[in-house]
C-alpha cells in the first residue's frame, strides 16, 4: 500500500525481469500441436549440400520392391526427394533435390526405406513421412540366447491368433510388425516407448498381458478429468516377481531329484536274458517274408496312424506359449481374519477357536 501511495514500482522477480507481455499467446492456442511443415516455412531456400541415405534389402523382397517401386517413387517426388533402387547390388537409396524444402524429409525417407527393406508394406511405410508419426526398429536377436526360448517369447509377442499383438496396436494406436530378430513400430512418438517397453519386457520373461492391462486402465483414468492432477499409482496393479525362500527352493530340489531317481537294482550273480535280434522279431511277425515293397506300405501306414496323435500332441505343447501365467489373488480381510482365529485339526477337519482355547486354559487355571 506504501509503495503503491508513494507511486513505486512492485519487486518484480529476477528471473521474470525482462518477460514482455504476449497479447497473441491466448488459451485456445495449443503449444503442443506440431503445424505442419510448408514450402514457406523454409526461410534459408536451397540446400547448399545434397544429402543421402542407403539401405541393403534381402532377395526375397525384389520382386515385391520392383512391383511396387513407382508408387515410391510418385509418394517421394512430392516431398522433392529422388529415390534409385540397384538390383545389381540389392539396395535402395534416397537423396535431397532442388525441390526439396523440408530439411528433415530426408531422415523420414531414409526411414520409409528402412521400413520396405524390413517388409513393411508400402501402404504403411508411407505413413512414416507425416510429421506425427515416427519409426522404431527394436532388435531382439540378442536378448534371449536359447533359440527354443527366444522363438516362444517372440511367439509371445504375436499371441494366438495375432490376439495380443493387436491388442498392443488397438492399445497404443502404433502398427507392430514382428519379423525375424527385429520388432517394426510405427505410431506416434509417446506409443512407440510404450511399445519398445512391452516388447523388451517380453523378452525378459514378463508376459505383455501385465503391461496390456496397465495401459487399459490408463486410458480409462485419462478420462477422468478430477484425476489429471492426482498420482495413478494407487490404481496401478503391481506385479512382483515370486521370489522363493533357501527351504522351499531346497524343497523343490528334492521332490525333483526323488522323481528322477531310480531304484537301486538287486545284484543277481547270472546274465540278463538275451534279448531277440530284428531278424528274430520280423519272423515272429511274418514281416520277414514280405517284399520290399510291402514292407515300405507296412511302414507308411503305420506312419499314418501315428500321425494324428503326434499332430494333438504338438499343437498342444504350440498352445503352450500362449498360456498367460496364474495369478494369485490377494487375500481379503475376512479370509486374514479367519486365518488368524481358526486352527484346522488335521485328523478329523473339524475348526476349533483359538480364543476359546484361551478361555478355556484360563478358567481352567
């Protein structure tokens, strides 16, 4: 009140001595909205350099980049970037021109290669040159070395049917292309974290159904607007690895060497029993006087009666890896209360208070 009667200026903060008022920065405007890049954004003109990128494709992706390659050409020419692709030598290459005005166009094109090369299809790879959208090739080759556990954690990714991995697409609005050691992700750049995530987290040995459901009630609490300033981690599940105690891993250890250990065999002083040659066997069965021929049939039957037991047998230890882990649920408060008060006899099974048998020991005494 002083200074203001004595006609002084307010203590402004140092930090914000020089910050000017902005009439035109008003609330409707969204910072975060990334504007799209136009020929009269580029103040500098020209490129004074030309800039290229190459990339090597497999054989098997030839005939595909051949059909193909004009409608690359035709989406690259409107961004001003000059596309070759060599068959002699198996690669594609891109590289800025004098139309081309958006000095990052070139890495997106890089990447729209990229993705052709790793069979992408055309009709997604060109979504990579907007500017919302980005690319992540994540390499899983190194992470598992058994080759039996990596192609089942790989399997993982996918689930039966391609259930899971569209479930991660629906979930992070990104396309997910599982192929050899790498994962292909296109999306927006805070899906593609997410994905990267799960991915890896997979190959750990974490099922991708745990980060699922973390991301489905995620989206749910987004909705709520009275929770945007609030922590989420109360809503959250957290799963923790199970970790066994010394005894109950020394358990474990010993019912598993009880069931593989043989009994002890009774000495006896005379030989085995000598047991029938092939030849033996084959006259026994009459197979001996069939001809080759015969034989051969004999054998494809008996093949194809064995056939269907092997393919049930298969398909189910295939179903297998798609199976998500058990989980325990959490112990209610009736369950821990009765757990605390009821002793269970083993013999007879009948449930007897332990508050009673303290009532009872002290009218007793």
């Amino acid at each position: 009140m002083q200074a203001a009667a004595l006609g002084e200026q307010p203590v402004v903060n140092k930090n914000k001595r020089h910050r000017k008022e902005k009439p035109w920065d008003t609330e409707d405007i969204d910072h975060w909205k990334v504007e799209q890049f136009q020929p009269d954004d580029n103040k500098g003109g020209i490129f004074t350099e030309e800039s290229s990128f190459a990339t090597l494709f497999p054989k098997y992706r030839e005939k595909y980049l051949r059909e193909v390659w004009s409608a690359v050409t035709k989406i690259l020419d409107l961004h001003g970037i000059a596309c070759m692709l060599d068959l002699v030598h198996g690669s594609m290459s891109v590289r800025t021109t004098r139309k081309t005005f958006d000095p990052y166009i070139i890495f997106k094109a890089r990447d729209t290669i990229k993705l052709l090369a790793r069979g992408v299809a055309i009709t997604q790879a060109q979504k990579v040159l907007q500017d919302d959208v980005a690319c992540d090739i994540i390499k899983i080759g190194n992470l598992v070395r058994n080759k039996d556990r990596f192609i089942k954690r790989r399997q993982r990714i996918i689930g039966p049917d391609g259930s899971t991995l569209k479930a991660i697409e629906l979930l992070t609005q990104c396309y997910v292309l599982v192929q050899g050691n790498t994962v292909c992700v296109m999306g927006p750049y805070k899906a593609l974290k997410e994905v990267r995530r799960i991915v890896v987290d997979c190959m750990k040995n974490i099922h991708p159904i745990y980060r699922i459901k973390e991301l489905m009630i995620r989206r749910e609490l987004a909705k709520d607007p009275k929770l945007a300033t609030e922590s989420w981690d109360r809503f959250l599940p957290k799963f923790r690895k199970q970790r066994l105690k010394t005894s109950e891993k020394t358990t474990k250890k010993n019912e598993k060497h009880a069931a593989t250990k043989t009994t002890k065999k009774i000495y006896t002083p005379f030989p085995p029993p000598q047991q029938p040659r092939k030849v033996d066997l084959q006259l026994e069965s009459g197979e001996y006087f069939l001809k080759h021929h015969e034989r051969e049939a004999q054998e494809v039957q008996r093949r194809k009666q064995k056939a269907p037991e092997v393919t049930v047998k298969r398909r189910a230890e295939r179903a297998e890896v798609w199976i998500a882990p058990e989980e325990e649920a959490a112990p209610t408060v009736e369950k821990k209360r009765k757990r605390r008060h009821t002793e269970v006899n083993g013999d007879d099974g009948t449930a007897r208070s332990t508050k009673k048998k303290k009532d009872v020991a002290a009218q007793g005494s």
